[in-house]
C-alpha cells in the first residue's frame, strides 16, 4: 500500500513539472503562430517587387 502513496506522489510531481513547461514556453511565445510556418515554403519562390533605384545628381554626371 505503500508503493501505491509513492507512485500517486511521484506522478503529481511530473505532472506538475509537465504544467510548468507548458505555461513557460506558452509564456515565451512558442505557440503564438503555428499556421505560417507550414506555408511558408509554398511561397517561398515568390519574387519580391523593389522600387527602381534612383540615381544621385553625381551618379547622373557624364565623365
């Protein structure tokens, strides 16, 4: 019978620990986006549009 009081306090022990680490990295911001990551890859080939550049005055000088 008393293995049985040893073993219940052993798992409320881990089950504690078990909460800890959940509040912790939910805490931290693990979870806050868990959709983008598993799309990202479909667009990863996407071309990204830039403004042209504009050339300086001085860039503009014929030599």
């Amino acid at each position: 019978m008393s293995v049985i009081y040893l073993l219940i306090s052993i798992s409320i022990i881990v089950a504690i620990a078990f909460l800890y680490a959940f509040l912790r990295a939910v805490k931290t911001g693990q979870y806050d986006d868990d959709y983008t990551p598993s799309v990202r890859m479909l667009f990863d080939d996407e071309l990204i549009k830039s403004e042209p550049k504009t050339k300086t005055k001085e860039e503009q000088k014929p030599i």
